[in-house]
C-alpha cells in the first residue's frame, strides 16, 4: 500500500508526524511525504530541514517551486507541483492535514486522479477564510480522521457517511504525553534562552481583516507594557503576514522578547509544557496548551469558535485591546487547567488500522440525507410535484 503524506507547514506538519512515523515502521506500507509550502522558504526557518532529519526513506521536494504570498497562487503552484509526483508515484491514498491550501491542492489532485484522500482534523469551525478551506477538503476526502465528537458532528451534516469518520483526537497529542520529549535546560541552552520565566507569543494574520495593522499595535502595545519575557515565533505565511512581521519589529530591541522564525516541534511543546502562559491567535493556544493546562489568552476572532469554552477551561479570549489583553494576563494564574477533549494519545495506532481498511471504502461518495432533510424533499416532491 503506497500512502502520500502532504505537508506544507511546521504546525501541520507537527501534526502529522506521529502518523508518518507508524507508516515509516509498517513493512506493509511504502510512505513517502511531500514536502511543499512554507517548510521551503528561508524567512520561515527551511523548516524541511527538520524533516530530513526524522530520516523518513522516501521524502519528495519539488523543482522549480515558485512559493508566493498570495494564497490562490499558492494553491494553484501546489496542484501543478503535487500532480506531476502523484501520476509518477501513484499512490494508494494520500493523507492531508486541516485548513490551508495545500491540504486542499492535494485533494483536489486526488479528486481528479482517482485516488483515496484521508483527511486529518475535519469538522472543526474558525473565523477566517480557514473554514472554508477545511470544509471543502471535507468534501473532496474519502476518509475522515476528527478530533472529537462535534467535529463528527459536523461532518454528518456535510453528508459524509458515518463508517467513514473517526474519532481518534488530535494525533499531536502522542507525542505530547510521550517520555520522547527533550527536557527544558536542554531546549534552552541550545535554543540560547536565557529567561526564568517566559511566556509564548505567537500572531497570525487574520486574512479576513482589514485592519491587522492596528489589530497587532494592540496586542504589541500589551505584552511590551505587561513586563513578562516572551518566547515570540513570528507568523506563517497567511495573507497579510508582512503587515504582522513589520509590527513585531518595534519589539525586536526589546531584551525581554526573544524571536524565533520556526522552533522544531518537540522543542516548542516543552517550551509550551513549561510556559507561564501563551497568547495570540495560534492553534496552539486552542489546542496544545489545554493538554498540559498551560493558561492561554486567544486574542481576536482566528480561532472563532474553534473550541468549547465549556469543555476547555484554560483560555481567556479577548479582542484586539491593549487593556483586556493586560486584564488576561494578570489573570492567566486561574487558568491552569488541564483537558482531554483533543484525545488520550492514542491516535497513530487507529489510523494504521482504519486506513488498512481503505479498500472498503469506495471512491464515489454518496451524500447521506439526514431524516429531516429525506422528509423535507419528499414533502417538497408532493406539494409541486403531484
């Protein structure tokens, strides 16, 4: 069985890495991982460097890739790219992470070559052009891999069937609660950081804003004032991320901040398992920190509904304001708690076993009608029909 990994980023790529690795150590499976996206560009730390190291046999990088910043033309040089590998290669089933648009080059390349397409973290909901990207994926997918019950939810009311959808919690999580973790003295002395105590800072654009400029003065404008040392990651390369790099540079002289243009993944969760807290907008604050109960301060509308605040208790959200971003971190003491609504750590072992079943699976979706709507379209059937 021949299965393509497609990744495009540190943070999905973070995310699949549990799964690469259980298909790198099955014989029955020949892996290989497309490297593409922001993993090839320099001011984003040449991140699939860190890629090679996990000394995967088979790993692909294109020639002559043309990443650019806008986020159509990105998509457009993905599926150029990833089509030519997949016709050569022909896999059985290629495996995409989430809401970007590589995710979504690559099932549409699946779509249109005839090949099965699992989809990692579906069904989730956000407040950016991010959610329309995920669902789509959603469509184009044969297999679904969801982190919870609401984002199975979700997808039954996309119609996907349900014997395609498991719920097998986000795979990142393996190892999170692994004892594979570097220790903190070890993260900062090669990472050369010399704080007690820090605190994360991570900001994305928001590609639906028209005001990140001042969005980000705001946020900026708290942490310098808040007196806390902060570990800065700056942005990936969303739409409008140059507005936010040019923003973080007032703080770049500032010796309380320390900035990083990537940090490998295992070296960022003990960084984040050891942090006084994390702000922003980051995935990470949403889902990572809840595992380890590191407080979290979710700034501004980029992860809009993307949790439960009844089931997770870590996060304080606010909007774009320097005095209620100051009010959270004063508060981030009380917010130390821990959550499993994400998983148990037990998610590659479910996906080596689903995806050996993936010849069940027909490659023609069928929409499945919910009762209401079987109801609603016979009734319409006889009222104009008859």
């Amino acid at each position: 069985m021949k299965v393509v990994f497609l990744t495009g980023t540190r943070a999905d790529y973070g995310k699949l890495k549990p799964l690469m690795q259980v298909c790198e150590k099955d014989d029955s499976i020949e892996n290989y991982v497309y490297v593409i996206g922001m993993h090839l560009l320099r001011e984003y730390g040449y991140t699939f460097r860190d890629i090679k190291a996990d000394g995967y046999a088979n790993i692909y990088i294109p020639e002559n890739y043309k990443p650019d910043c806008k986020m159509e033309l990105v998509l457009a040089e993905t599926i150029v790219a990833f089509s030519k590998f997949v016709c050569e290669v022909k896999p059985d089933l290629i495996v995409v992470h989430g809401d970007r648009v590589e995710p979504l080059a690559g099932a549409i390349v699946g779509v249109m070559n005839n090949t099965k397409v699992a989809h990692i973290e579906g069904g989730e909901i956000t407040g950016t052009v991010d959610e329309f990207i995920r669902h789509a994926v959603t469509k184009l997918s044969n297999l679904h891999f969801v982190s919870n019950n609401e984002a199975k939810f979700r997808l039954l009311q996309l119609g996907e069937r349900p014997e395609d959808i498991y719920v097998f919690g986000s795979p990142d999580i393996d190892i999170m609660l692994s004892d594979t973790l570097p220790e903190i003295q070890e993260v900062k002395k090669e990472l050369c950081i010399g704080f007690k105590k820090y605190a994360i800072l991570i900001y994305h654009s928001v590609t639906t804003s028209t005001n990140l400029e001042y969005e980000a003065g705001q946020l900026i404008q708290a942490v310098e004032a808040s007196g806390c040392n902060y570990i800065v990651v700056r942005p990936n390369n969303d739409q409008g991320s140059e507005i936010i790099r040019s923003a973080l540079k007032r703080l770049e002289s500032n010796k309380r901040f320390l900035f990083f243009d990537s940090v490998p993944f295992e070296k960022f969760l003990t960084l984040l398992k050891n942090a006084e807290f994390i702000i922003g907008n980051s995935s990470a604050g949403v889902r990572e920190a809840c595992v380890y109960g590191v407080p979290a301060i979710d700034v501004g509308t980029r992860q809009h509904n993307r949790y439960n605040p009844d089931a997770i208790r870590n996060i304080q959200h606010c909007k774009e304001n320097t005095d209620e971003i100051l009010r959270c971190i004063r508060q981030t003491g009380s917010h130390r708690v821990h959550s499993r609504y994400f998983g148990d750590g037990h998610s590659a072992e479910q996906f080596i076993s689903a995806i050996k079943r993936a010849n069940r699976v027909s490659f023609q979706k069928t929409f499945v009608e919910s009762a209401e709507t079987s109801d609603a379209i016979m009734n319409y059937i006889n009222e104009v029909c008859f």
